[in-house]
C-alpha cells in the first residue's frame, strides 16, 4: 500500500492488521443491514481470519482503516483492483465494506476516507472508481452522490446458498 498523506493530519490511514479485525467487524456490524449477515463474537468465527488471509496476500487487494488519535479503526473501506479488457485494457478501483463508526459519522472522516482511496486509485494506474450500496441506504448513497459518483448502472446480485468456505 502506498504511503499516502491524509488531508486532515489528524487522521491516519494504513493497511488492516489481523488484531484489527474485531474492530472491523464491529464496524460493519454496527447498522440494520450489517447486524443481519455479520456475526459479531469473539472470537470471531474463523472465516473471518480466512478472509483476511487471503486478502492480505492478494496484491489487487486492500483493507484499509483509519484511526484518529482518540479512535484506532474509526473507519473500514477494502479496495479491489480489477483488470478489464474493457476501456483498452484498463483497471478499475472497487470499493466495498465501507463503514464509519456511528459516534464519529457526519464528522468528515468517510469524506477524507473517500478522497484518500480515490487518490489511491488515481496513483495504481486506475481510470475508473467505482462501489455498490444497498437501495436501504439513502443516506449512503447521498454521501457518494456528493463526493461526485454516479448511479450510472443498474447493479444486480445473486445470493448463493452457503456451502461453506473456498
């Protein structure tokens, strides 16, 4: 992960660590949607630590987190770099997992959080940003819509019956 500086000096922004991941998960467990389909427990339920492995040692990939000097992991994005044939050959930037604590939300660390990835991007040889959010986060998807994205496309999922991990 590139060493990025932070608009706001406050903040610090840097790739997730193994004991950040109660944290994390906290996070993106601490909303409606999130409190349904995360399971928040220490420990933590192995797939979780599976996960992480496999997205510490992906290099198109990043869990990144930002701390202020009163709230270590005060927010969570992951970042996946994706080649395309599309575009000429291009590579785009999508970001998921996005999450601010609730305490610390409308207080401009999801906007620097925001600007710090799309630098990021910018810097990896991207020419495109882009993330989904769920239709049940209006609030959500205002706050991207400020920051300059687009509901361009019509997204559309599949859930799939788990089998178990990969």
């Amino acid at each position: 992960m590139s060493d990025l500086p932070s608009t706001d000096p406050a903040l610090t922004f840097r790739a997730a660590t193994r004991d950040d991941l109660p944290a994390i998960v906290a996070l993106l467990a601490n909303d409606p949607l999130g409190a349904e389909r995360e399971n928040h427990v220490l420990p933590l339920p192995r797939s979780y630590e599976d996960t992480f492995a496999a997205i510490d040692r992906d290099p198109n990939n990043e869990l990144v987190v930002v701390d202020t000097p009163e709230h270590p992991v005060a927010g969570v994005l992951q970042l996946t770099r994706i080649p395309h044939i599309t575009y000429q050959g291009g590579w785009r930037w999508q970001i998921e997992g996005v999450r601010v604590a609730s305490a610390l939300r409308s207080s401009g660390i999801g906007r620097q959080l925001f600007l710090w990835a799309i630098e990021r991007a910018r810097r990896s040889g991207c020419h495109l940003v882009q993330l989904t959010s769920d239709k049940a986060r209006p609030d959500a998807i205002r706050f991207y819509e400020r920051l300059g994205f687009k509901a361009s496309h019509e997204g559309m999922k599949l859930h799939l019956e788990s089998q178990g991990t990969a």
